[in-house]
C-alpha cells in the first residue's frame, strides 16, 4: 500500500508505481510499454562542474542516459570518473550544471531546491557506500523511521518494517543496533530502507565497497532479488563482474562521458 506523496509530487510515476499490470521482467523485456510509458530516467546533455575558476573540476560532461522502467542498469567505470555524481544528480541529491533530467515524466532540473526532498521522498531509494544508518535506532527502527517518512501510519509501518527485515534476511537481529551487526548485516538493514514504501527508482552507490567479497556478493545479489520482485527501476554501480550477469544492460562511463555501447577500445587511459 502506497501513500499519496508520489501522487501529489508525481501523478505520473504514482499510477506507474500503482497501477502497475505487466511484471517488471516483461517490462525490462521492452514489451511495447516503453510506447505508453515514460523512461523512468531520461537524462540528456548532464554535465556538473565542481567549483569556479582555476579550481574547477568537470565531473560530468554530457551524459545522456536512458532507463526504461522496470529496468536494471550497472554503471561501470574507473575512480574519479563521476559515477557519483551522475547518481547523486538522479537521485535528486544534486543539481546539474546543464543538460536536462526527467524521472518518470517529469523533468527535474530547473525545479527549486525545497522541491527537490520532496521528490527525492517520493521516488528513490538510496543505498550507499557506506551503510550511513542512524546508531541510535534498532534495525527495525531505521526502517520504521523511512516508512513514517514517507507516509505509512505508525502501526502499518511498524509491521512492513519488521516485513522489510525479515526479508533481507535479519528476522533475528531486528530489534540489534548497527554497532551490533556485522558490516553485511548493516548493509542489509540499509537495503531494506532504500527499498522502504517501495520507490519506483533505487540507486545503488557501490553498495558493497565496504565488504569482503563474499558478503558484498550476497548483499548485491538480494538487492537485486527484491527490485526484481517489486518491478523497481534501478541504476547501482559496481566493479563486480560476478553480478554483471544480473544486469538488463551495462553502461561504462569514463571522464564524465558515457561510452557508446559496441567494441570498446583498449587501454589508453586519460
Ligand atoms: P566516481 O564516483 O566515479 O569515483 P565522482 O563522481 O565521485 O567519481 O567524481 C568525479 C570527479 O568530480 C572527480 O574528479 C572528483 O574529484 C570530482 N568531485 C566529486 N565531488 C566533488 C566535490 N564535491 N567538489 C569538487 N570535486 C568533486
Ligand atoms: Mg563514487
């Protein structure tokens, strides 16, 4: 059960999210609902720079990225490339310095900085390097404080939040703080937040970089699982080739710059 902020910020995305018919599989397979629907994101021309002056970094320049809803995109690319910006400027986290972005139809940039929590409420799901809980809340508790943010009832949201938990597997651990849990345990606490009151677009930011190989695969893998299941659009970045496979499409970005699908050049780096 969805709360009516999406509606009231996004009637657009709120009736995707609703109203959602064809499982999200046959979505991402492009049955024909690309023609009805908009891209869930539909960025052209991004570019961000950092700073003025001599001191001015150009993270970004010229990004144009496209996903259909439904859909499960792995951005790849080396350090420094701006695979953080271009996340944080869909997640509604920071704004571009041009080009234009929409999510689900509507056009982001150019909208006011109070608008932007609001939307950011609505719509994604974020899960970061770091696991960036709050200490002072139980497991449970950090999901309970999302689903209230985002518009469930104290009660409804105290019982999909021990749902959220059980599902990611720490049933048993609800109710321990993130000093208590081991490294994987918070990162799966943070999933079950992103993924809280199900926001039609998760963003994944190395969700595993703090983890050993084992548990950050394990991790990736049930974050993908339960985006599945949803129908969530998702966009996560990663160096882990053993989940390349898990993905609809693999986009590279180096220098602030998509690169074009096809035969990819060797070497030469700049
Ligand atoms: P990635 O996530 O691919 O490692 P980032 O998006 O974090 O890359 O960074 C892209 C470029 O922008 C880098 O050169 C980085 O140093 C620079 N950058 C990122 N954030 C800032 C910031 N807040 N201020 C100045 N430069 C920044
Ligand atoms: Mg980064």
């Amino acid at each position: 059960m969805r709360h009516e902020l999406l509606a009231k910020v996004l009637p657009r995305a709120s009736r995707e999210a609703h109203g959602r018919e064809a499982p999200p599989r046959e979505a991402a397979a492009g049955r024909d609902r690309s023609l009805v629907t908009p891209l869930a994101v539909d960025a052209r021309g991004v570019s961000k720079v950092f700073g003025v002056g001599s001191v001015a970094v150009q993270a970004l320049r010229g990004v144009d990225l496209e996903v259909k809803g439904g859909e499960l995109v792995m951005l790849v690319g080396p350090s420094g490339s701006g695979k953080t910006t271009l996340l944080s400027i869909l997640g509604c986290v920071l704004g571009a310095t041009s080009g234009e972005v929409s999510l689900f139809g509507t056009r982001i940039t150019g909208l006011g900085e109070a608008e932007l929590p609001t939307l950011r409420q609505a719509l994604i799901g974020f899960v970061f390097q770091g696991h960036n809980l709050i200490a002072s809340l139980s497991a449970v508790d950090n999901v309970r404080l999302v689903l209230e943010t985002r518009g469930y009832g104290r009660r409804e949201a105290a019982r999909e939040a021990r749902e959220l938990i059980g599902r990611v597997g720490l049933a048993a651990q609800a109710d321990r703080y993130p000093e208590t849990l081991s490294g994987g345990q918070r990162q799966r606490v943070a999933i079950a937040r992103a993924l809280a009151g199900q926001p039609p677009l998760v963003l994944a930011d190395e969700p595993t970089a703090a983890l050993d190989a084992v548990a950050g695969l394990a991790v990736t893998e049930l974050l993908i699982e339960l985006c599945r299941e949803r129908g969530s659009t998702v966009v996560v970045v990663t160096h882990d080739n053993r989940i390349f496979h898990l993905a609809d499409r693999i986009v590279h970005i180096e220098d602030g710059r998509i690169v074009p699908e096809g035969p990819r050049s060797q070497g030469s780096p700049s």
